[in-house]
C-alpha cells in the first residue's frame, strides 16, 4: 500500500512541475555590431558591438517582451530598461525616445520601430548612457528597412544623442530564440523514472515468491 501511495505522490510532483517547465517564458541570444559612420552627413559616428542573452515574458502567442539579460556592450555589463506597461511603448522620462522591448518570434524574431532600451551602466533612467535599438519602418529615413541604434547620454538635465547626432544602421543584428533551461526538465524525467520503477515494484506479478 504505501509502494502505491509513493507512486502516486510521485505522479501528483510531475503534473506539479509540468506546467511550469512549459512556463510562458522564453530566452533569446542577443549580438549586434553597430557601423562606424566613416563620411556623409552623419559623419563619424562610433562602433558599438555587444552579445549575451535576453529574457522574456510572453504576452500574446509568439510576441514577448524582453525583460533582462546577461549580456555585455563594448565590453561592458549592459542592462535591460524595463517599459512601465509591457507591449505599450513607454518614453524616457523628457521623451527623448520611446521603446517596448518587444520581441516577435517568427522565421527570425525581430524588433519592433520602438525597439529595446539598454542601460550601459546601471543607475536607473536619469543617469548614465542608454541604447535604443529598434527597426527603423519610416519611408523616407535614410536607413529604412534597417535595424538601426542610438545612444544618449544624460547630462544633469536632459538625454542628448551621442552617435552623431541621429541614428545609425547596424551592420548585423542577430536575436535567436534559445531553448529553455532543461532542469525542470530533468527533474520531471526524474520523478517520471521514480515512479515506474516503484509502480513496477508494486505489480503483485512481480512479487517473489516465498
């Protein structure tokens, strides 16, 4: 009797953790690499480069909002701004510029026009260094149809765009969706294994006989 009890309370754990191996959270491998604007009239903005991971909450089947990650820019920790109301776009505080940190999943997922809102140090949203990267979709910008990123500095008052004085395209941008942490995995197969082997115990047909 308690074999069969041992078995069931194993059974109740894995539909326990099942649902939350699913979870309605997905991570994505970020990297991007900025162009050097070496002539023209946007003339001569800097490289940026950075890689690590992004993390997401789902909010509508196949679209996420991206709220933190590991991950570095020009060498540097980089971190993610939260948007106040996920999926609605959110501006920084003197309306500078908006952002959503929404992901749509598809063939490659993507970046909305609003895009992600990075702090490249970590002291909240009226100091520091921030970087928008978002898809530029306005007929009529010069980098249309491209990813594109700026970034501002706060100087005591107000945010001020430093790449030369307006966005500038990305030579590549790669955001892949990665699978998800195995270890409730793990754990379900375990407790999955558990309890065959105790229900096999338990079958009166297996019993030795005296």
């Amino acid at each position: 009797m308690k074999r069969i009890w041992f078995v069931g309370l194993a059974l109740t754990t894995i539909l326990a953790v099942a649902p939350a191996a699913k979870a309605d959270t997905v991570s994505f491998f970020f990297s991007i690499n900025g162009s050097a604007v070496n002539s023209g009239p946007n003339c001569c903005g800097p490289a940026i480069t950075g890689s690590g991971f992004l993390y997401g909450t789902e909010l509508s089947p196949d679209v996420y909002n991206i709220t933190g990650g590991t991950f570095t820019i020009d060498g540097s920790p980089a971190y993610i701004l939260q948007n106040s109301t996920p999926g609605i776009p959110d501006t920084i505080d003197d309306g500078e510029f908006n952002y959503d940190n929404i992901v749509y999943k598809g063939v490659s997922p993507i970046l909305t026009s609003y895009g992600l809102l990075i702090a490249l140090s970590n002291c909240g949203q009226n100091c520091g260094v921030e970087l928008n990267i978002a898809y530029d979709n306005t007929i009529g910008d010069p980098f249309y149809g491209q990813y594109v990123w700026g970034e501002y500095d706060y100087t005591s008052t107000n945010w001020v765009i430093t790449n030369a004085g307006s966005y500038l395209p990305l030579n590549s941008l790669d955001i892949t969706e990665t699978p998800e942490p195995s270890s409730l995995m793990l754990l379900g197969t375990g407790l999955l294994s558990m309890a065959g082997l105790l229900f096999w115990k338990a079958k009166p047909g297996m019993v030795r006989a005296k």
